[in-house]
C-alpha cells in the first residue's frame, strides 16, 4: 500500500513539473502585446510599456516565464520545527550474563597426520 502511495505521488509530481514546464514554454512563445517589454532582474520580473513614442507609460510587474521556477524557489516559508513536550530520559539496558562453554582441551596432531579426526 505504501508502495501505491509513493508510485501514485512520484506520477503526480512529474505530471506537476511537465505541465509547468509546458506552460513556461509555451508562454516564452506567445505574441507579445505592443509596446511592452518584460526586463527579468534578480529582484523579479518587470513590465515596462511604451507608448508610440518609446516613452515609458506604466510600470507592472509580472513573472515572466524564465525567472518563474526560481522566484518559486525562493519562497521564505519556513517549517517550524517541531516543540519537546517533555523530558528526555536515557534508556538503559540490563546486563545479560550468559554463560560461555568451557573450551576443550587441545589435541597434539602429528605433523603427517589429517587435520581432522576421521
């Protein structure tokens, strides 16, 4: 089940990531409309209209689609961390005595015989 879980989530967030990547694309590619000009600047993106003259008539700001998945990464929401609600306490453990066999006694081998007893 846990398995599905993970499958189902990692299809999503690709299917998440194409869709956006598909719409930046095609928002680089769209017709622009007269007389603006869109500047991306490391504080985000800016609009700047001109009129027929070429002077500037209103300032917007809009996310253009190449600065878009950065200014998305650099949201300041932080997780908060998580609060003790009480003591630690140590975790000890009994000694267990668990008793060894007696080793057995060494048998001289000659030097020509098996290592083993057969």
């Amino acid at each position: 089940m846990r398995a599905l879980i993970r499958s189902l989530f990692l299809i999503g967030l690709v299917l998440g990531f194409v869709t956006g990547s598909v719409a930046m694309a095609s928002a680089h590619y769209q017709m622009r409309g007269a007389g603006q000009i869109v500047v991306c600047t490391g504080f985000g993106a800016t609009t700047i209209t001109l009129d027929a003259d070429g002077n500037p008539v209103d300032d917007k700001r809009i996310l253009c689609p190449e600065c878009t998945p950065a200014l998305a990464a650099l949201t300041e929401t932080a997780t908060p961390l998580p609060v003790l609600t009480g003591t630690l306490t140590p975790v000890t453990y009994a000694r267990r005595d668990i008793p060894m066999p007696a080793p057995e006694a060494p048998v001289h081998r000659h030097s020509r015989a098996p290592p083993v007893p057969v």
